[in-house]
C-alpha cells in the first residue's frame, strides 16, 4: 500500500529543509526523503558563507555585476535580479530560526569577501556554515507535525500518470536501504533537491552522496537539463598523499592569502587583474597551467602573514584539519589543486523551481535557475536555495489548490527483478572507478573535441553493462547511484560537445574564444 503526502522533499540539504519546512507551514503533509543520515548534505560541507546585500556601503546593483561578470555571459538578468534582491530577506528567516552569523566587535555582521565579489558581502559562522544552517533547520522541522523525515531512503525513480501534456507527477519508488524493500511514495508534488554530481570526478570536494541522483531521476522522466558541462572545479583544495581533498575556502584567499607556484612566486597578477580574488573558473585554470608548465603536482596557499590566534578564531575547522594533517597555516605554505566542488547546470527550472513536468519541482545545486550561467559566484549557491526554496512553497501551495479533485490513480507495484549474484558484484566497483577517471581525464579543467569523444564511448560502454545489471539484479544503493552517475557522465559530455566555445567553466582548446552570442546547452530523453 503506498505511503501517501501532499509533498515529496527528495534531500536533506539547505534547499529541501527550508523548501519542506515552509510547505508545512502552508499546511501540506510532507515528507522527506534522505538517503543517509538527515545531516548529510553538501550543505554541511559548506564553508563558506552566503552571498547577500546587508551592508550599508554595498548594495543589490553590485551584486548583480559581481554574478553577471562570474557568469561570462550566460547568467539569465532578470533571475539574478530577483535571487539578490530576495536574499535579505531570506538571510533575516534564517537569523529568526536562531542563526548566529559571526559579528565583529562592534556588533555588526562580520562579512568575509570571496573570489568575484567586489564588496565583503559573505554573512558565515566562522568556516563552518553549511553545519551551523544545516542544524538551524533540522531543528524547526523537527518541531514540526505535519512532516515526517525518513532517513536510509533512497528515491529511484518518479511515478507519472497521464500521457503527453496531460502528464503530472504521481509519486515515486525508493529503495530502504537498511533492509533492501522497495517502497512506494504517492504525492502529487515531488521536490528534488537532492545537490549535485561531484562524484562523478576521482577528485571532488563532495561528500559520497553527490552523484547526481535528482538530475538522473528528472532526465530519466523527460525533463530538460541544461548547461552540465559548467562543472565548478574549486581552486584550492588541500593536496594529500591519500588522494583525499579537504576544501581550503576561498574565504582564506579573501583574508590575504596568496597562491604561489613552487618557486615562491605569486603567480595570479600574471592571470587576472583582481589576481587571488579572481572568479573561479579562472583561478582554477590559473593552477591548472602552472601545474602542468612546471611539472608539479600541486601549488601552494600562503596565508603566513596571519598569526595563529587570528586563523585558529576565524577557520577554526580548516586550521584544525590542517594541523591533523601535519599543516600550521600560520608558518607553513599550504600544498593546493584543483578539485571537482559545483554542477552550475542542472533540471531547468524557472525561479519558482517549477520544471516543465506538473508537479516535478526542483531546487539548490540539482536545479538550473539562471543564476550561475557559466560560473558560479562564491557564495551564491546557498543564497539561491533559499530564495527559490521559498518561492517555490508558494508555488506549490498554488498548484495544489488547482489540482483536481479526481479519484486516485492506481500506481503500478515495484517488481523485484531478482537476487544478487556475488560473481557479478565487481562490475560496480570497476565501472565505478574507471568512470570517474573518464572524466577526470577528459572532462576535466581543459578539454577537447577529441577526448570528449572517447569520454562519450567509455561511458556508452559503461552505461550498457550498468543497464543490463539494473534490469537483471534487485537494486542497491550502490548500483542505483552508479546508474545515475553513468547518465551524469553521458550528458555532461553531450552538453560540453553541443559548446564549440570557450566560456566559464567550460574551456575547450579546439573553440578558444567565446561566440558572440551564448546560446544554453539542452538534453532532454
């Protein structure tokens, strides 16, 4: 019998929890849907801070210049204007749910500057954010009655009922990962905010449950995705023996320090004129041909001219993982690469995370609003899930409204396709890592024509014996983030070849030049 709500939160991160706990609010039952524990979410990875206007010396036209420069050409105007202009507000919920954003001594907010931005303007909890959001909201929803978390629930795919344009989300199947049930969800709205694909790279920045899931899940029910060959390769992450990669935040470089290659030499001025607070994607590159000129496997970060009382009160976590690690920031260079951190694309959405499927919502780093365009700014991320995250509630609450009143629809029962055979259980761990070094090698920093094209046969391999595993095997949460991350893979590489330009994130060497006029990339099933 399936477990009927009103609404369907797919993701535990800062977009689903205030996206579920204000569609409770409006007086809908809700249930969310995480597939580990309620607090694992890139959310909680988060560092940084979020992006708004608070300042009196700063204001929403700067803002919307510092993103519109960052997103070389592709953000949508009208969708940065609002999301800057919203974010105030969201910021002062945020505070009422009982956020203590850092304040100086004086009192006021202690906003930190990050790549890109023009103004200090990052409202944060020391270097610790994303946790102190994520633990804000977790507890107001547990305070709330009218919605129910399951935790070790791993959604698979999403249930339609009518054809063509009639068409309109039903519910969905998801797995019970502690005993292996399948169990069926109805609802007439169904949001994804289940983050983004890191995972599909050997180096990420993510935790493991950033493979994609809510992308796949949309792309497999017909929706548009737009833009995936805009991956975000975060500058700094700290560069160990173990292969591991431990973020070092930008908010590092915006209190002075210094990227210097292995001669000691200060090497961003040669890059751009804002040099270490350079947006991203050119920083990124920056690293990435230093790297490769000298033969290194690595940079370094100097933060030197700080002493240790500042850097241990301001990155309390980042200097205590670094000291583990055998790092002081306060007398040592810090040894950086490049890593796989943002999806800039995603389901296409307008800014009331509605897609093109009634009833299919999405929102955070699954969605493609327009805001990013061809690089993410820092900080912004958490300030669009917020924005969009409530007006999507409202949406929502009109569309339920709307719906008719019609007898349910019966949903198909999940058929189990069959037991697991040990002999065959190696496919998923060789599939998983030859795929993530695919496009680690060439679909990484810098690309071209012609190892995008032997990514698109590699994964066509993969996706084909992934595929017939699906079909032949009961699931499991490791085939099942498998089978989405191959369908990342596959249309992250069909949007990088419809791209013959370099723009943003994207930089190609067979198109180096951007075109005049930036067009989106699209896939649709």
């Amino acid at each position: 019998m399936p477990q009927s709500f009103d609404v369907l939160v797919l993701g535990s991160g800062i977009a689903g929890l205030s996206f579920a706990l204000k569609a409770a609010q409006s007086g809908q039952s809700v249930a969310i849907l995480t597939k580990k524990n309620k607090a694992d979410s890139n959310t909680n990875w988060a560092q940084g801070g979020i992006a708004a206007v608070t300042d009196p010396t700063d204001d929403v036209e700067k803002h919307v210049a510092d993103t519109l420069i960052a997103g070389d050409g592709l953000c949508r105007e009208s969708v940065v204007r609002e999301i800057v202009r919203d974010g105030p507000a969201r910021v002062q919920e945020l505070a009422e749910l009982g956020l203590k954003f850092s304040r100086d001594a004086a009192g006021a907010y202690d906003l930190g500057r990050e790549g890109g931005h023009s103004e200090r303007r990052i409202l944060h909890v020391k270097d610790m954010t994303g946790k102190a959001i994520e633990d804000a909201l977790l507890r107001a929803i547990s305070k709330e009655p009218r919605v129910a978390l399951y935790e070790h629930v791993f959604g698979i795919d999403l249930i339609t009922t009518g054809k063509a344009k009639q068409r309109r989300v039903q519910g969905l199947y998801a797995l019970d990962v502690k005993d292996g049930r399948v169990i069926t969800f109805r609802a007439p709205v169904v949001m994804l905010s289940t983050g983004g694909a890191g995972r599909v790279y050997q180096y990420s920045t993510n935790p493991d449950i950033a493979t994609g899931d809510g992308i796949a899940m949309a792309y497999r029910a017909g929706v548009e995705i737009r833009n995936l060959e805009f991956i975000q390769f975060h500058p700094t992450t700290l560069f160990t023996a173990d292969n591991k990669r431990f973020l070092i935040s930008e908010a590092v470089r915006g209190e002075g320090a210094i990227l210097r290659n292995l001669k000691g030499e200060a090497f961003m001025p040669r890059y751009h004129a804002q040099a270490d607070l350079a947006p991203r994607d050119i920083v990124a590159r920056a690293i990435d041909a230093e790297m490769k000129a000298s033969g290194t496997p690595h940079v370094w970060l100097d933060i030197t001219h700080r002493n240790a009382p500042y850097l241990r009160r301001r990155f309390p976590k980042i200097y205590k993982t670094c000291k583990q690690l055998g790092f002081d920031l306060a007398t040592d260079y810090l040894p950086v690469v490049p890593a796989a951190h943002y999806t800039c694309g995603g389901v296409a959405t307008n800014l009331e995370g509605e897609t093109s499927l009634p009833g299919l919502y999405a929102c955070g780093e699954v969605a493609c609003t327009g805001l990013h365009g061809a690089n993410r700014l820092a900080s912004n991320s958490l300030l669009e899930a917020v924005v969009v995250a409530h007006r999507a509630a409202g949406s929502v609450e009109r569309y339920l409204e709307r719906l008719p009143k019609t007898r349910k629809t019966p949903i198909p029962a999940w058929v189990d396709l069959g037991g697991h055979d040990a002999d065959e259980r190696v496919v998923i761990s060789h599939n998983w890592d030859e795929l993530r070094r695919t496009m680690w090698d060439y679909v990484g920093i810098m690309r071209t024509t012609k190892r995008l094209e032997r990514a698109r046969t590699r994964i066509a391999n993969l996706e084909r014996e992934i595929q017939d595993y699906y079909w032949n095997f009961s699931v499991d949460p490791e085939l099942l983030e498998l089978r989405n991350l191959t369908t990342i893979a596959r249309l992250i590489v069909a949007c990088a070849l419809q791209r013959k330009e370099s723009r943003g994130l994207h930089a190609i060497a067979d198109y180096p030049k951007p075109r005049k006029r930036p067009l989106d990339s699209k896939v649709r099933l």
